[in-house]
C-alpha cells in the first residue's frame, strides 16, 4: 500500500501581522465605500500573521505581470530544492528512487515546468514521470495525493514526490477593488512543501482511498480573472456555505470503505477559512478540536494554498500522538467548487485494515 510520509514545509522571512494588515489596508484604501466590511472580514479569517517572498513595500507595488512571473520562477528556484530534499530525506529515499513527480501551484505559471529543472539539476532519473498541475487552486494539495497514491496503485513498486509551490503575495493587485480581493489580501500567504509517497514502507498515512467531487453549478464561485496585470482573485459570498453539501460526500466516501467519517482519529483538512472549518465541523458532526491542525495553519501561515494539507499533516507528525493504525481523512477544497478527498490509516510499515 502507497504510504504518504512526513512532509516537509518552509515558509518565507518576511512576515506580514494581521495589524500591520488592517493598517495598510486602511491607509492604502481610505476611501472604499467597503472598507468596513473588508476589514471586518480580514479580521474573521483568525490569521495571526503571513509570511512573503518579497518585502511589504515591494510587494505592494505592481511592476508588471511579466516582472512578476520572473520572480515566481526565481523564487521557485531558490527554495524548492531543500524542502524537496528533506523531504526525500524523511522518507529514506533518494532522487534516483522517484517515478513521477506532482508539481502544483496555481500563483505562477512556467513551461516547461518546474519539474523539468529539478530532474536536470537535482539528480532525478531522466525517465522521471511529471504531473505539473496548474489549475485546481487549492484542492490541488488534496489533488497531488490522490494522483500520487492512483501512480503508486498502478505500479506497486514506484514512488512518488509531491510538490507544492504557493506564492499568493505575488498575486496582489492593488487596483483591483473588490471585496473578495481585498479579503484575499489579508487571508493568503506563500509556503513552499513536499512529500514522498512511498509504494512500499515507510511512516506516515497509509492510502486506502481517494475521490473526488465536484458541486453543480460553481465553477465561477472561485476563479481567476486573467488580465494583463495577471491573476486576479474572485471569491463569491456563497463559498463558505459549500460545506454543507459537501459532508454528506465525505461521509459516504467514508462509509463505502466501511468507515464512520464522525469517529475518525484524526482529520486533515484545507484551512480555507475559519468558517469552512466551523461548519464542516457542525455538518460533519465532529468536534471542533479534530481540525486543529488546519487552523494552526491557518493562524500562523494563512491560507497558503495547495500547500494548506501538506502543513497540517507535518503537524500530525510533529505532535507524536498517532497511534498504528489510527483512521484518517485528509480533504482539500478548490475551484470548481472541487474537492479531493483520500482516507488513510497511520503506520510504520505494518499491514493495517
């Protein structure tokens, strides 16, 4: 069985406070005829602070898509390498010892992708399968697992690498006023992680089961407006009621595998916000402590993005509490409105059920 193991998670030295937030939202748009409204909504995200790639001043400027984009691919550069690297190092493998490689990030756009430059300079075998995916926002994370644990389904002996690249600040449009993007502003944050899955041993969260699903009628309730100032955010006042319809899925996912999704022993879900977690919780019928590890997330990164499940899991590991064979749901929540859901076991190398 394919074994998701220790992620490893690094977020950037610049770090943004949710005062220093307020503030520059007050002075930057102090005529808003929203401002009140977008204040009180950056207040209720529960994000103590976000970390960013570049300096607040410069992030704040806009000096062109294409200057933007430069610095998504330098940046990527610089920091991908080492996280991949403890990564592998956790999981006990080498590069040589990769198969396919699941690269996602939705803040940037490269062709080829980032996954070429690693396999031409980070020692990965030149046969090195790669799935860049660019387009699933923040279920991507959810998405990156699935992928992984159906390659190493397929082929038993492979194993697999998760990437997750974020780099939302460089994202900002400072024209662009819409309450939806002015709560973007104060909510995302940049973090770059990586995990091995394992076709065979390992420790970490034993993949039993995956699916996805998507809610009718929503693909415009999260989306990009392209533009020749790049990517700009849209977000519809419905998004934080999709939990509703989306627990009944988690539970019958769960109980196909025979599974009561109320009674699990841990949960690992995508940190949209504090209200996605609040009501998941309520339609889910589970307390609100299960998902402490997303909302740790939350608090001290911010939403950052496809890389949300991957922090919260590196918080299950660090915690050091799991007992073998402790059940699982890990789920990431994105555009479309998607969500990629896998259900898992913890273990150390032993046949669990």
């Amino acid at each position: 069985m394919a074994t998701l193991c220790r992620p490893t998670v690094s977020v950037p030295e610049h770090v943004i406070t949710m005062e220093q937030t307020l503030d520059l939202a007050r002075s930057v748009h102090p005529d808003h005829p929203q401002l009140d409204l977008a204040l009180r909504l950056i207040e209720n995200t529960g994000v103590a602070k976000r970390h960013i790639v570049r300096p607040i001043e410069e992030t704040l400027t806009h000096p062109g898509f294409e200057q933007r984009n430069a610095v998504y691919e330098a940046e990527a550069k610089a920091r991908v390498p080492k996280v991949v690297r403890q990564a592998l190092a956790d999981a006990e493998l080498r590069p040589t010892d990769i198969d396919l490689i699941v690269y996602v990030s939705c803040t940037g756009f490269m062709m080829p992708s980032l996954t070429a430059w690693m396999i031409n300079t980070m020692g990965f075998r030149t046969d090195t399968r790669q799935l860049p995916i660019a387009q699933l926002g923040c279920a991507a994370g959810g998405a990156a697992v699935n992928r992984a644990h159906d390659f190493c389904t397929a082929y038993p002996e492979a194993n697999a690498l998760i990437v997750a690249c974020e780099f939302c600040s460089l994202c900002y449009q400072p024209s662009d006023l819409e309450v939806g993007n002015l709560l973007s502003n104060g909510l995302f944050g940049d973090g770059v992680a990586a995990a091995a899955v394992r076709g065979r041993g390992g420790t970490g969260i034993e993949l039993r089961r995956n699916g996805s699903y998507i809610i009718p009628q929503t693909e415009e309730w999260i989306s990009y407006a392209v533009k020749a100032t790049g990517f700009h955010f849209r977000l519809d006042r419905r998004v934080p009621g999709t939990m509703e319809p989306l627990a009944p899925v988690l539970k019958q996912m769960a109980r196909a595998h025979g599974w009561d999704a109320t009674a699990l022993d841990f949960y690992i879900i995508h940190a949209g916000g504090p209200r996605i977690l609040d009501d998941l919780s309520k339609y889910l019928g589970v307390a609100s402590e299960a998902f402490r590890f997303s909302r740790a997330t939350l608090t001290e990164y911010g939403n950052i993005a496809s890389a949300v499940v991957l922090d919260a899991l590196r918080r299950l590991f660090e915690e050091n509490g799991t007992r073998d064979t402790a059940r699982g749901l890990l789920a990431g929540f994105g555009p479309g409105i998607t969500a990629e859901i896998a259900l898992g076991n913890w273990s150390t190398g032993r046949e669990a059920t």
